[in-house]
C-alpha cells in the first residue's frame, strides 16, 4: 500500500478510539493519530499527506528506473524480460509524472498557498481532503495496473497512443486499470485547481493584494488555470479509449474507421500544459528561496509575473510540436509557439540571476539545489528549443537525445526543486532543521550523478539509439554511454539513500530551528514553526510582497 | 478578473489563427472550448464586482484591524466520508474493468458516502 506513506502511522481504522479528530480545536495540538490522518480536512495535514504520498512513489518509480538502467548497462540481456521491461518503463513514466511531481507541486501548494496569504485554511478545506483521496485511490490504481494485474502489467508507455493501447494488442486489464487510475488523478487536480484559484482570489488577508501575492503562489494560480484547462480533454481521451477498449467503440481504432492521431491531439493537449504544470510550481518555489540566500529583493516581480502568465497562455497552443513526425499537424505554428515559449522562460532567468548579481550569497542547501535547478534546466530548455525545431526533430524525435531532454527539464529541474522546497520549508513545516552537512552531500551526489546519467543518454540520441528498446546490438557506439548512464544511476541511488539517512537522523535528534531560520521574507515565516491550526495568531500588517521581511527589520519599512 | 477575459481572448484568438492555418477540427474545438471556460469565472467576476464594495484584501492600506469581524466561515469538523467515496469510486470502476458483478455494491458505497458527506456538510 504505497499510499500508507511512511511517518503516517498503519491507518487501521477498526482498532482506533472513535472520533479523536472530531473535538473542535484543541488548545495544545495532540499528535494526531491514523484516524485523524484519514479524516483531516487542515490544509497542512493534508499537504504533508501529499509530499508524503509524493515522495512514497518517487522511492518506488526511482527503483524501477534503477531497474531500467540496470538492464541497459551493456548489451545482452540482464533481468528483465521483453514484456517487463516494457511494463517497467510506462509505469516509472506515469508514477514520476502523475503520482510524484505534479503531487508533491500541489502538496506543496496546499501547505504553502493559505499561509503565504494570510488565511486560515484553503477555500473548501472537505473538498481539499477529497481530492488527496482521490489521487491516493488514482495512484494505488496505476501500481496495481503494473504490478497486480492478471494478464501482465499495462505496457503501452506513459502516452498509451492507440493502437497499441486497443484490446487487440494490449487485451491485458491492467491498461484498463491505468486509464481509471488516471482518471482519478486527473479529478483530483481538477478539484485541488478550483480550491487554490478560490483561495488566492477571495481569502487574502487585508493589505494583501495580486501584486503582493508571493511568486510561488502566483505560480500555482497559474498551474491551477492550467489543471483547469488541460486535463477534461484527457480525461475524454481515456474515456473514449476505454469504450474502445471494452464496450468495441472504434474512435481512434483505424480498423473501425477511427483516428488514432486525435487520441494524440487529445493526449498532448493535457500533455504538453502538464510539463508546465510540473515545472511552474518549483519556478515558485526558487524564486521564493534565491532572495532570502541572495539578501536581495526579487528582481523584477511584475515582469516575472507577467512572464509565467505568458508561459501558461503560450504552453496550450504548443501540443502539436510531439506530433511533428505524424506528418498531419502544422509543423510551422507549432515550431513557431514553441520557440515564442522560450521568450518568458528566458525572462524568468534574467530576473533569477539579476536577484543573485551583487547578492551577499549564502551557500545552505536551499541555495544550492537551486543552483543545480538552474544549471540543468538551462540545458534541458536549450535542448528543448532544438527539438522544436521540426527539421532537428525529425532526425532525433524518440531518440534517447529526447530522453535526456526532458529528465533535464523534470528531474534536473522539477526533482531539484523538490529537494530546494523540502530543505528550505523543512523548519517550517517540522520547527526542526535537516542536516545541513548531508544536506550537502545529498547535492553533490545528485548533481554529479544526475549529470553523469544523462549528459551520455544525449550522445546516445545523436548516435541514432532510439528510446523504449530493451536491448542493442554492440559495435553502434551505444555501449560506453550507456555504461556510465548506469554508474550514473547508482550515484543517484546513493543521493537518494543519504537523503532518507538525514530525515531519519533529523527526526531522531531533533535541532530546533525557530520560526524563522533562514531570515525569509513571505508571510509564511511571520508565524511559528510548525504553524498552529489556525496559521496565524496574528497576521501582520502588509505593505510590500515581503511582510514577513518587514516585519522582522521595521527599520527598513517602506 | 481581467485575467480570465485576456485569457478567454486569447485562446479563442489563437483558435481562430489556428483554424484558419490548418483547418483541422480537434485543436480548434480545443482551443475555443479553453476560451469559453475562462469566460464563466471573467463573468462571475465582472458581476460580482459591480454589486459589491471592494474587499479589504484588495486595499493596498488595508490593515488587520479592517478584517475584524468578516465572515470567512468556519473550521469544518474532520471527515471520514471522502475515504469512502474514494473506496466506492475505485469498486466501481473496478466492476467496469473486472466484472459487472461488482457493480451493485460500488454504486452501493459511492452513493451511500455521498450521501453522508453531503448531509455533514448542512450543519
């Protein structure tokens, strides 16, 4: 039961004493037991529900990649078998997209959203504590389809393109269990998009108006807009695929006159806003930690506001640039947005290393897995611009070039950023701090191993070996890359394994950090560490975007 | 409120430049339909703004002191119910994926749980 995420206790409802949860506000906050866990309606309760969860299933798809990575070390077969090593790598695909990233994004903005503005609790707390259990019930949906399915596990890819996700050639239930599991995802982000949207709009403390609101928190209004608009038609993708598949629909089966290329359409609809609502969050999060560890203001918030908003607009109106090669999509407006989409992006790295310039730098773990941000999303949005380029995309479209792409884009970015939130609102959320000195270690093998991972897998792409093949042939140039990609793999493992060690020292012996440990400056560090039920007992006066900053050095008020 | 109505603008905007550039039916239904969502909230928004004095929140003066006394609701009490209709949505599809027979008993505890987490909410 991979929901059953650690630190939250077995939740075995039957033995509990009835109703603990239920008694209103208690004055001296209880350590909340299985039962509260299950019937909590805080938003931070079921914020940590959800990095918990998050982070639960990057443990699980990080070891399945291990297993990819395992048996691609050198020519010839390892472990896995053709079908398994075809479940393996869809599964890994939709856990870190689906259950991991785009979660813990939204974990992350159910803790941080009500106390960066100055409110109580989200808009529709009841609703808050339906969609996590709707992504929990979504994501044990998609490990079973992988894992305990009679027939094999699902073993389509990520993207389950028709035909190959037709009963005729995947008559597995596992696919059937995906597309349900997914499903419920999709619900949960729909509901969790409306809750933040109604919180920022209505639920602002006094004095806390949009052009104060925290970057990360206009970030996550924009990825909820995104959620809102991207996910019905993949939802309507998966419903039309599954009436193909079980009541002999023929939408997108060509034998029966239907289009496989509009389930594309569909897919990448949702598809391509999701990579920015995977992205946008952890865009928030550094650019809510590179001021605090520059000591300077954010340089240019209107204009980085303006340039996610662009981002959002833009990233619906590039779907198409994965379906250059069907040879049936304009190629040219596609290429065209695409690289219109580099522009704010662009805009955004400007602002981030004007912050920095002439910044008295600090160095702590935050910062530097911040910095790792920044360094591998460059490369993963520069290569991203090659492949936009439908002459390039054509040559190296599902190459391992593209692989290393987007792990640049999602992990080198998204799972860096993941990391940067989880030192840098650690205090916060616990009142204990991480280790500082593993919390260094914990980059420098990340850093290094993720680069040593997928730097190859790009010469691997230009020597022409294509993604989602279980085995090659020695004598192409494929065997040295895919050698070091592995060690690569292993380095990062080891990260991984340091990371958990420092949690479990952390929790072991405690280091109390204050309210305020790092001298942030929104409005989540003007209250204590952990923040009471309420959030705030008094929320302070609010005359800039950094109330919590003004509120420390009153000298310094406007 | 303004950015819900340049949204809307601007995805039917690109429908209409995309249909007219390729003539293909999924994306522009796509990109219109993303335009008329926006429209809903723009127009919530629009009318409850014009019926409405101006929230404190949205004073850049505004203090703590202006909040005091507005309703922002209560703290709900903690619920077991979306556990079950969680549980009552995934029997259910299971019936569709492994058997009818399921069926009944999903459509049983999904209702039964909304049912419940609805009558919660009224007190």
């Amino acid at each position: 039961m991979a929901e059953r995420a650690p630190g939250r206790g077995g939740g075995d409802v039957s033995t509990t004493v009835d109703r603990p949860a239920s008694v209103p506000a208690p004055a001296e906050p209880s350590r909340p037991g299985p039962v509260s866990w299950l019937t909590t309606t805080n938003h931070k309760h079921i914020g940590i529900m959800y990095c918990v969860t998050a982070f639960a299933f990057f443990l699980i798809g990080g070891a399945l990649a291990d297993l990819l990575r395992t048996e691609l070390a050198e020519p010839g077969r390892q472990l896995l078998s053709n079908e398994a090593y075809n479940t393996t790598f869809t599964i890994h695909g939709t856990i870190m997209i689906f259950l991991f990233v785009a979660p813990f994004g939204a974990g992350l903005g159910n803790y941080l959203v009500p106390l960066q503005i100055g409110a109580p609790d989200m808009a529709f707390p009841r609703l808050n504590a339906l969609s996590y259990w709707t992504f929990a019930g979504g994501g044990l949906l998609v490990l079973l389809s992988g894992f305990a399915a009679a027939g094999g596990g699902t073993a389509t890819g990520w993207t389950a393109y028709p035909p190959l996700s037709e009963s005729r050639l995947s008559p597995s239930i596992a696919t059937d269990l995906w597309i349900f599991g997914l499903a419920l995802v999709a619900m949960a982000t729909l509901l969790t998009g409306i809750n933040i949207l109604t919180t920022v709009f209505l639920m602002r403390a006094p004095g806390m108006t949009m052009w104060r609101v925290p970057i990360f928190t206009w970030n996550m209004v924009v990825t909820s807009i995104l959620g809102l608009v991207a996910f019905p038609p993949a939802v309507a993708a998966f419903g039309l695929l599954f009436l193909d598949r079980r009541v002999g629909g023929h939408a997108f089966d060509p034998l029966g006159g239907g289009d496989p290329v509009i389930y594309q359409h569909l897919f990448w609809f949702l598809g391509h806003p999701e990579v920015y609502i995977l992205i946008l969050p952890f865009f928030g999060v550094i650019t809510e930690i590179i001021p605090v560890f520059a000591r300077k203001p954010l340089f240019g918030y209107l204009g980085f506001v303006l340039a996610t908003l662009a981002i959002g607009a833009l990233s619906v109106g590039v779907w198409a640039h994965h379906m250059f090669t069907t040879g049936v999509v304009d190629n040219p407006f596609f290429s065209a947005m695409t690289f219109t989409i580099a522009v704010p992006t662009g805009v955004k790295f400007f602002n981030w290393i004007g912050t920095m310039w002439g910044g008295k730098i600090r160095l702590a773990t935050p910062m530097l897995f911040t910095i790792g941000f920044l360094l591998n999303f460059l490369i993963g949005g520069v290569t991203g611009v090659l492949l936009a380029s439908a002459p390039i995309d054509f040559q190296i479209a599902d190459s391992y070039f593209l692989v290393s792409h987007f792990h640049y884009t999602m992990m080198g970015g998204a799972v860096f950023g993941i990391f940067a939130a989880i030192y840098f609102w650690y205090p916060k959320i616990t009142g204990t701090m991480l280790r500082e000195s593993l919390g260094r270690w914990v980059f420098y093998l990340l850093f290094f191993g993720f680069n040593l991972t997928f730097w190859p897998q790009f010469v691997l792409g230009l020597r022409g070996m294509p993604r989602r093949i279980v085995d090659y042939s020695s004598g192409l140039g494929f065997e040295t890359p895919n050698l070091v990609s592995t060690i690569g793999a292993g380095v990062m493992t080891v990260a991984v394994l340091v990371f958990l060690a420092d949690l479990w020292i952390s929790r072991r012996h405690r280091i109390p950090a204050g309210d305020d440990p790092w001298g942030g400056s929104s409005l989540e560090w003007a209250t204590t560490s952990p923040p009471p039920e309420h959030n705030f007992d008094a929320v302070p006066r609010i005359r800039s975007s950094r109330p919590a900053f003004d509120l420390h050095h009153p000298e310094l008020e406007p | 409120m303004r950015l819900f109505w340049a949204l809307a603008a601007f995805f039917v905007g690109l429908g209409v430049v995309y249909w007219v550039l390729t003539y293909e039916w999924t994306g522009t239904v796509l990109l219109v339909v993303a335009g008329l969502m926006p429209l809903i909230v723009a127009g919530w928004a629009t009318h409850a703004g014009s019926t409405r004095t101006s929230l404190p929140d949205d004073d850049p003066e505004g203090t703590p002191a202006d909040g005091a006394g507005q309703e922002l609701g209560e703290f709900p009490e903690a619920t077991g119910w979306p556990v079950f209709i969680v549980l009552g949505i995934v029997l259910t599809g299971a019936a569709l994926v492994y058997g009818l027979i399921l069926l009944p008993a999903g459509i049983a505890l999904l209702g039964w749980s909304l049912v419940g987490f609805i009558r919660e909410s009224r007190h």
